[in-house]
C-alpha cells in the first residue's frame, strides 16, 4: 500500500496571509471611508457655518438700516415739535396782542364811581393794579366786580389799603393796591358760560 505524504503547512501559511491582506485591506477601506465621512461632515459644517454668518452679517445691517430708519423718524418728530412749538409760540404772541385791549376795557368798565386808578402793571396774565378809593365799600365793590361781573379777569386780591390824604373837602381817601389775572383768548368763552349758566340758576330759583 503506498502511502501519499502531503505538506498543507504552505497553504496554511498562504491563506493566513491571505487572510491577513484582507484584514489590512478593510483597515485601510474602513480608514478611508471615515475620513471621507469626516471630510463630508467636515465640509457640511463648514458649508452650514457660512450660511449662518451670512445671516447674521444680514441681520447686522438690517438693523443698521433700521437704527438709520429709527434715527431719521426722531429727527423727524423733534423738527415736527420744534415746528409745532414756533406755531403755537406765534398763536399766542398773535392772541395776546389784544389782551392790554379787553384789560383796559374791563377795569374802566367795572369801575364804580369813587374809585380812580393810577396805574396798571401787566407781567404776563398777571396784573398790578393801584389807585384810590372814597372809602373801603367802594375798593370792596371794585373787587366784587372784577370777581363776579368780568369776563376777561379773574381771581382780583387785595394786597393792601391804607388810609391816604385828605381831600380839600376834609374826607379821607384810601390808598389800594390789588392783583389779578387775566384771561387768554379761549378762557374768556368758558367765563362767559359759566357765568350764564350761574345767571340762569339764579333766576330760576327767584
């Protein structure tokens, strides 16, 4: 009987490196396969990061155009107020001139007799009045007045009477001073219908 003697230890050997190529080859493959998924990733990120800076780079000048927007509107609105202000500082240089006018009317008008004035001083809607007075009823009527009959004046106060000169007739005279205030144009209609409206209450209850 031959017996046949057959040496497997190369093809071990072979398959062992074979097998080990193969190994190798998948290291690297898989190696190579991660770096191209990091490099994807990689750009990807890179491409999302761009995108987002170019948002904010919009969002930084949108609101520098807005801000600019913003800045030319309170310009604007201060140029609005400045105009609104010159106007109503000349309506009212314009309403005011007729005020020494309705002054001088209503102290001349409301005047009782016995009663002279010797000088008026305005500062404003504040008036300074001085005179003389044949006695302290006829100053208390003068105030009464000014207090309850006049339209363009208001608020008449007393701030001192003293006892004057004598006259040639050998009768006292008393020396007066009161303030007020004066009405602008506008109030004067409000005066007038209260003062009405009070007139009309008063004859009702007669």
């Amino acid at each position: 009987m031959t017996t046949i003697a057959i040496n497997l230890l190369a093809h071990r050997a072979m398959r062992r490196e074979q097998r080990r190529r193969s190994f190798i080859g998948l290291l690297v493959l898989s190696a190579i396969l991660a770096s191209g998924v990091v490099f994807v990733g990689g750009m990807g990120y890179e491409f999302l990061i761009e995108q987002q800076k170019q948002r904010n780079q919009f969002i930084v000048e949108e609101n520098k155009r807005i801000d600019k927007q913003i800045a030319e509107v309170s310009d604007l609105r201060r140029e609005i107020d400045s105009l609104r202000a010159r106007q109503t500082a000349v309506e009212g240089l314009q309403s005011d001139r007729n005020q020494p006018v309705h002054l001088l009317d209503e102290l001349v008008r409301f005047t009782p007799e016995g009663i002279y004035l010797r000088t008026v001083t305005q500062d404003g809607t504040k008036v300074v009045v001085t005179g003389v007075g044949q006695s302290n009823e006829r100053i208390s009527e003068y105030l009464r007045n000014l207090s309850t009959s006049s339209v363009w004046l208001t608020r008449p106060n007393l701030i001192e009477i003293k006892a004057g000169q004598q006259t040639g007739r050998g009768t006292r005279v008393f020396d007066f001073s009161l303030d007020l205030l004066i009405r602008r144009p506008g109030q004067e209609t409000d005066a007038l219908a209260a003062k009405s409206g009070k007139a009309g209450t008063d004859a009702k209850k007669k």
